[in-house]
C-alpha cells in the first residue's frame, strides 16, 4: 500500500514539481517508512524553495533532532517561528516555540 501510495504522490510530482503540498506529502511518506535520508532531501527542498510552508519547520526540525543534529534543530524551529509569526500563524508559532524551548531544555513542566 505504502510504495502505490508513493508512486502515485511522485506521478503527481512530475506534473506539478513545483507543488510544495506535494513535497511536503512525499517527505511525511518517506518519514513514515523510516527513509529518513529521501524524508531529509524532500523537507530541505521545501525550505529552500518554499520558506512560507510553515508546516516544515516542525518536522524537519524533529527529524534533525532524530538524525542528532541538534544545533540545525534548533535554527530550524526558530526559523519557522519567524515565518509563523509573519504568515500570523499563531498556533504554528506556538507548537514550534514548545519545542524549540524543549529541545534548547526549557521544559517548564519540569518545574
């Protein structure tokens, strides 16, 4: 199920290779089937050439902090902050403060 459902997302890739929902879908695919390295390509892409899909941030982020890239985490959450904050995204800008506070160890649940 999981390779149909893949090959179906990059037939529609090659129609619309421009299509940052479409990358960000592939990225999630390949995350979810533990190919981290095609997930990483798909997701960087995305901030490079789509910087305003603030759904990235989150995940490229967590996926850094996975592959112990802990500092590129961490500019990766303040990064999508800033385009939270911009785009008035509030609930994004919320969930990446969370964890970018988490990953720099500021858990005040830990208080």
């Amino acid at each position: 199920m999981h390779r149909n459902r893949l090959q179906k997302l990059l037939d529609f890739l090659q129609n619309e290779p421009n299509d940052p929902f479409l990358k960000y879908a592939l990225a999630t695919e390949y995350l979810n089937s533990n190919e981290l390295e095609k997930a990483l390509e798909y997701y960087e892409d995305l901030i490079t050439n789509h910087a305003d899909y603030v759904g990235t941030y989150y995940h490229l982020g967590k996926l850094y902090e996975a592959l112990d890239r802990k500092n590129d985490a961490v500019k990766t959450y303040q990064d999508g902050m800033k385009v939270a904050r911009n785009s008035k995204d509030m609930h994004a800008f919320s969930e990446l403060q969370a964890i970018y506070n988490s990953a720099i160890g500021l858990d005040y649940e830990d208080d």
